[in-house]
C-alpha cells in the first residue's frame, strides 16, 4: 500500500469554471480522477473507533470502503457501501457531509476532514460506468407491497422489500419518478441521468413503477389493502410550499421555489421549446431564504440569464442553513447576497407584475428556540429595490392530500405524519411512512434511513400476518 498522505488539505476536486458554468446546466464538480482518489484515500488514517461511521445516518463502512479504494479496488469500494446505502452517487454528490461524516473524522481536528463524500461519489461513478452488478434478490414471497411516493424514502424502502422477495409497487404523482432527486435539486449538483440509473436497477429488480398516480385521489389506501396489498410505505415527501403573508404575494412572477425549480428541472424550461414548458427569463430577481433551496433556485435563475440575482436572508451569513460549499459555489457564479434583511411587501404594477420588494432591515437579539439568534427589524430601515421576480424559499411542509384522503392516519398539528420512529408503522395497522412526510423537510440520507427502517419492520409484518 502507498505511504499515508499527512496533507491538511482534502484533495482538491476539479470544477467547472465559474463564469462558465453560471451560464449552463452541467454539473459543477467534476469528479476526482483515479490518482486523485488514491491521494485522498491515503489521508484516511483507518481509525480503530471509526468515529466517522458514526456520523453517518446509515452507517457506510467508511474506513473499509476507503481502504479499497487505496488498493485500487473500486468496484469492491462501491459494493461495500452499497450494503448499507443503496444511492451512494447520489450521496456522495449531496449528503451534508460537513455536518455527518466528515464532521467526526478525526482528520479534521487539525485540518480539512477526509473528503469522504468525494470518495463515495468516485467509486460509485466508476462502478456505474463499468456496469454495476445487478442487485440479486430472493425468491418471490408471495406478498405485496404498495409504496406511495418515489423519493429517497421510497426508493430505499422498495429496493429492501424487492430485495426479500416482495412483489413491490411504486406509485408516483409526477409523471417521473425520483422525488426530489428529479424535480428540486438542479441538474448542475446532481444530473439526473445517475437518479434515472438508479431507477432502472430498482425496475431490474421486479419493482413496478406506477405514474400519473395522485394516491388520495385515483387511489385510497384503503383500495390499495382491497386490492390485495399486505403493506403500505408512505414516503410523499413536504411539497407543500410555505408562503411568507406579505401583500402582493399574488402578483405574477413571483413564484415558490417548488414550482420555480420543478419548472426548470423536471420540465427543462431552459430547453424551451424543445421541452413544452417554458420559463421566464427574468432580469432582476430575489430569492428570499438562506437554504439550500434557495441556493439552488439562485443559481438556477442566474443560469436561465438573469442579469442580478439576489439572495434575501433575514439573518447574517453565519445562520445561514444552506451547505457551505453552495453559499461558496452561488458566490462565485455572481449571486449577490443581501443578509439582515426582511421583505414586508412585493410591489407590482395595475397589470399585476411585480416591480419590486421592500425590505427592512433586521439586527439579531436573543437565540430563539432553534437556537440561532432571532432576528429583530430595525423601526424606519426600509427601503425599495427594483425586480422583476421573486422566488419564496422558506420551507415546505408535508402535502395534506393522501392525509386527508385517509381517515384515520394521525398526523401533527403542522401536518407531518406520526411514525414510529424505531418502526415507521403509523396510527394504521399494516402502514408505515417515513422521510420528509414524516420528519418535516430533511434531507436524503435521512430519508433513505427512513425507508430502510420502514422495509425492515414491513418484513416482519408481513411475515406475522
Ligand atoms: P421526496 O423526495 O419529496 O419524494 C416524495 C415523492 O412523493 C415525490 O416524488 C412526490 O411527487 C410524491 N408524492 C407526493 N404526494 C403523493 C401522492 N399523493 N401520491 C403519489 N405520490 C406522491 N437534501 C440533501 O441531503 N442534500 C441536498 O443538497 C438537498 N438539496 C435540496 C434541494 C431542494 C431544492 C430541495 C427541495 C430539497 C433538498 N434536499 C436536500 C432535501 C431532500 O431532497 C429531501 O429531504 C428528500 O428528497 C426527502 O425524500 P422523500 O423521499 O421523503 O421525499
Ligand atoms: Fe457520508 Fe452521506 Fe456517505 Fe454517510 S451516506 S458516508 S453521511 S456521504
Ligand atoms: Fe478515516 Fe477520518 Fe474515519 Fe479516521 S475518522 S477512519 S481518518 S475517515
């Protein structure tokens, strides 16, 4: 094996150049290369106590998968994450790694952690380009299980019920599957070709895919048991887009991130008219929010020609709950960030189009219960700002319509679905749910943890019944 590389720095990922890529769609971060990975490999140091498998919601096998990688072996790499997360490319391109692995490597006490998610996303490529090895899968059981929704949540939990001989079924409101994989994060952080790769191998498998199926409206839950399924996952997701209450909300062009970036990512606005749907190019526009879908629908805009594109935060940069590396990555494409700042009304002409946005400016005061400072407005700070558009981002919350659709299913007061946590069964018998449905908006890995826990307690169900 190589010599261990004591380098404080991660090493450094090739990216597409900034003023380049702020004007396509193509992915930002490029890859390492197979030296590269080896070099990065090598500052793992295979700590005995594994802190780093510890802060990874599903428990990759860090140090072993990185230990492959060392040795060159890159497909072994991939199968052994794969034992414990079934979407390692799409991980390794969108965990939270600063916040869960790589926040417990030791590397990081005295410099830049190890890049993990670096290493996740490079052997996953390389396995997917060589052809991965189909996912192999007991005999058939005989029972039938129906999952409604096909994020992460949903994707896990049928991969896990196919993979123990379940008949399993999919069903998809949009006319893709994916989630959020597909309709929200953009094609520049994580292409879509990979997600739908992963589909392919999850239909490889048996799983049926059902779309164009609002479940709540075509189907009840209550029709899904008549029609002869032995368990249910709910795995719908929080696309139900919050609204700040401010006036002139109503007025056209402004937008909530949702139908924003499902308008661009699932229906290829930008490609108009090759793609049927288009969108607006707007030339000054505000995002208000400071998450990662509020970055994510910045640059987004900035990509379709917007000449000023401004992120509006009510907080200062330090709060900020977006990932590091988009605050860095939206900076460097030409977003300008405005913090400390609150809208109190979008202004708009007699046609109804917006022409701008007051602000008013904020200062911070005590932590409230999130534990970050809140914001106070300063009395007599406003000011105008001219736009064309605005994006709302500031959260999402569980869609009601499968909820209210099923009587029975006890939910919180702000809608999220009561699971338990250790078995995802719900208030119904036979029901289990889990990710954003459940949690409020989370984030993938959580999500896909969700659906593994629910298939696992679905088994055994169905094996009691
Ligand atoms: P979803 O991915 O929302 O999937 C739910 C699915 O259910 C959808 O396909 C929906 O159409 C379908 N559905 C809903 N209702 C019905 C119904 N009645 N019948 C049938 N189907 C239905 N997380 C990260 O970890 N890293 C990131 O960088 C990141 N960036 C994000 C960027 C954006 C723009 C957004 C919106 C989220 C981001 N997240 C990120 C959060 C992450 O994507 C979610 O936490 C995760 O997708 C939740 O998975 P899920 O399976 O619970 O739900
Ligand atoms: Fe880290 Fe996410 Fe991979 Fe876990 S799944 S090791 S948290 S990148
Ligand atoms: Fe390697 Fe860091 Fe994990 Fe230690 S904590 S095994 S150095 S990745």
């Amino acid at each position: 094996m190589a010599q261990r590389n004591m380098d404080s720095k991660k090493t450094a990922m090739p990216e597409q150049d900034a003023k380049k890529r702020a004007a396509n769609f193509e992915e930002v971060a490029l890859g390492y290369t197979e030296d590269m990975a080896k070099n990065e490999a090598m500052r793992c140091l295979q700590c005995k106590n594994q802190p780093c498998v510890a802060g990874c919601p599903v428990n990759v096998q860090i140090p072993d998968f990185i230990k492959l990688i060392g040795e060159g072996k890159y497909v072994e790499a991939y199968d052994k994450i794969r034992e414990t997360n079934g979407l390692p490319a799409v991980c390794g391109r969108v965990c939270p790694q600063e916040t869960q692995c790589e926040e417990r490597c030791v590397r990081g006490i005295k410099g830049e952690p190890v890049g993990i998610g670096r290493l996740e996303r490079f052997c996953s490529d390389y396995a997917i380009a060589k052809g991965a090895k189909p996912t192999e899968c007991a005999s058939a059981t005989g029972k039938k299980a129906a999952v409604i929704g096909s994020g992460p949540a949903g994707l896990t939990c049928a991969a896990d019920l196919a993979k123990a001989g379940v008949d399993v079924t999919v069903f998809e409101a949009f006319h893709i599957p994916g989630g959020v994989l597909v309709y929200g994060i953009p094609e520049f952080r994580l292409p879509k070709a990979l997600v739908q790769k992963e589909i392919d191998a999850l239909k490889a498998m048996g799983v049926k895919i059902e779309t164009d199926m609002v479940m709540g409206r075509v189907l009840t839950i209550d029709e899904l048991k008549e029609m002869g399924y032995d368990t249910i996952f709910i795995g719908t997701g929080a696309g139900l887009p919050s609204f700040m209450h401010i006036p002139g909300e109503n007025y056209n062009g402004v937008y909530s991130a949702n139908e924003f970036l499902t308008r661009i990512n699932l229906m290829k606005g930008y490609k108009f008219p090759e793609y049927d749907t288009p969108v607006r190019r707007h030339k000054n526009l505000a995002v208000i929010g400071g998450g990662n879908v509020a970055m994510d629908s910045a640059r987004c805009a900035k990509r379709l020609g917007a000449d000023n594109v401004y992120i509006v935060y009510r907080r200062s940069e330090a709060e900020m709950p977006a990932r590091n590396e988009e605050i860095e990555h939206a900076k460097e494409e030409g977003i300008v960030f405005s913090f400390l700042v609150s809208p109190t009304a979008i202004l708009g002409n007699s046609d109804g189009y917006v022409t701008g946005m007051t602000l008013q400016k904020m200062e911070l005061g005590e932590p409230d219960s999130s534990g970050r400072r809140r914001p106070v407005p300063i009395e007599g700070s406003e000011y105008d700002i001219e736009l064309d558009a605005v994006v709302v981002a500031i959260g999402q919350s569980p869609n009601p319509l499968l909820r209210k659709a099923t009587p029975g299913l006890k939910a919180q007061s702000w809608g999220g679905i009561i699971a338990d946590e250790q078995t995802g069964a719900t208030s119904i018998e036979g029901v289990y749910a889990g990710g954003d449905a459940v949690s409020g908006a989370a984030t993938v890995i959580l999500a896909m943890g969700a659906g593994k826990t629910a298939a696992k307690a679905m088994l055994e169900y169905m094996d009691k019944k």
